[in-house]
C-alpha cells in the first residue's frame, strides 16, 4: 500500500536541459622543440548553425632529441561560434510600452 501511494503521488524530474558552453580554440605554436607548419586551412560558414567549421592540415617536426627528428602530419577541426547578435525587438519593446502609458496618462 506504502508503495501505492508513493508511485502515484511522485512524477518523473524533467531532465535538465543541456548547456551550450563556449571552449576558447587556443591552436598550436611552434615551440623551440617542435616545429609546427600549417599545411591547409578550410573555414565553411554554417548559417544554420551560426557557426564556423575550420579544417586545418597542419606537419609537426619534432627536434627534441637532434639525433631523432621526425615529421608527423596532423589534421585538426573545429568550430568557431559567431558572434551574438543584438536584438532590436527589446527596443521595439520598450517604444510600445512608452506610447501605452502615454496614452493612459493623458
């Protein structure tokens, strides 16, 4: 009976929605170890999306060790969000709300 009472009194928690988190894109430098040259760079616009897609083929030569210097070839891709745009609709907004208590103070 216990049981009874508490499945029908408790509903299932909504699922917390996700949340879109910016990460910085810090890309990778040449350091005094490793050479780093970029080989091809491709930036697709999404509209949809807001965003762009960045393909980048990149060759790495690493001279750490003078007597075993190798060269390995990497591809990279990415994201880069636009930037928000401001709405003009909170203004519009606002010049209804001024003309309506115009008119009801008169």
């Amino acid at each position: 009976m216990i049981n009874d009472i508490s499945t029908s009194t408790l509903k299932a928690m909504p699922k917390p929605q996700p949340v879109k988190k910016v990460v910085p894109v810090e890309e990778l430098k040449t350091t005094p170890f490793t050479e780093v040259i970029e080989l091809e760079r491709t930036v697709t616009p999404d509209e949809k999306l807001r965003v762009d897609h960045v393909f980048i083929r990149r060759k790495k030569i690493n001279r750490a060790n003078p007597s075993e210097i190798f060269e390995t070839e990497e591809t990279s891709r990415f994201d880069i969000a636009w930037p928000e745009e401001v709405k003009d609709e909170i203004q519009e907004d606002l010049k209804e709300d001024q003309m309506l208590n115009n008119i009801r103070s008169k």
